[in-house]
C-alpha cells in the first residue's frame, strides 16, 4: 500500500514517538559503539529513549515546526521541518520511518514533501544534519539519493 502524506494531528502524538524509538534504536546503538568505554556516551545519553521522546514531543509542538506523517493503515514515519528566513534555508530538523516499513521509499517521500514545502515558501537552500556513524548510513543515503551535498564536519567530545 502506497502511504500518503498528510499534516500532522495531535492523535499522531504517540505513534510518532513511538515509531521514532523504534527506529533511533539502532542508532543509538552504533553511538555507543563509536563512543566506546570514553564514558562520553553515558554522560550524553543516560537514557536516550526519555531524552528523545520528549524532543520528538516538542518537535511536534514547536512554533514556526511543520510536520508531517507518512501513513498507510497505520502512521509509519514523519518528518518535523521548519524555515530559516534570515538565511532563506529550510531545516529538516527531526525524521523517523518505523523499522518495519524503511526501505521502501517513506523517507525519500517525507523529505520531498518538505523539500517542496521549502520550495514554495521561498527558501533558496535546504538543510540537514545527520550522524557519520554507521546507524545513520540509511539516512545519509536518503538525503544523498534527494540530492544533498555532504559536508564533512569533524566533531569531538571527551568525559570530563
């Protein structure tokens, strides 16, 4: 079954959370692993699943935040977007595709709809972050697929 894209709506709350764990649980995974026995890793993320359901919520209910859920019978992913006018940029600020239906062409659907969503609001570039760590290589995939160029930012932490 083909997902449509429609706007996100309060009821959405708490499969998009939960579908976003379930997806980030892999990557959080790889984080631990890259981060090693530093200690950086726990002093970051103590309990990610806490930590990201309540950023997915905020997500949802920022000003200035649009999102968008992608679903079939049941919601299986989303995309939360939001402008930078000063800077004529939209950020893809947060996206999730639950485990069970990734690779299958939802969050190259997501990012279109808010790739266009740029588009029409006047926006000359668009923007994503992502990790370099091997759970986020399907989303890196994703974004190079839309036509995102990568730039390759070195970033450090220790425990301190």
């Amino acid at each position: 079954m083909q997902p449509i894209v429609r706007a996100f709506e309060e009821r959405d709350q708490d499969a998009v959370t939960a579908l976003s764990l379930r997806a980030w649980a892999p990557v959080f995974a790889s984080l631990q692993e890259v981060l090693g026995e530093s200690g950086v890793y726990s002093q970051m993320h103590s309990d990610w699943r806490v930590d990201q359901k309540e950023a997915v919520r905020a997500a949802c209910g920022a000003e200035g935040m649009r999102v968008w859920v992608a679903e079939t019978d049941t919601v299986v992913g989303f995309v939360a977007a939001r402008l930078d006018h000063r800077e004529s940029m939209g950020e893809i600020y947060m996206i999730a595709v639950d485990p069970d239906h990734q690779r299958k062409g939802i969050g190259s659907l997501l990012t279109s709809c808010a790739l266009e969503w740029f588009r029409d609001s006047g926006m000359t570039l668009a923007m994503v972050e992502t990790g370099g760590d091997p759970g986020h290589a399907p989303a890196r995939r994703t974004y190079e697929q839309a036509g995102f160029v990568h730039l390759p930012i070195a970033r450090y932490f220790k425990k301190l």
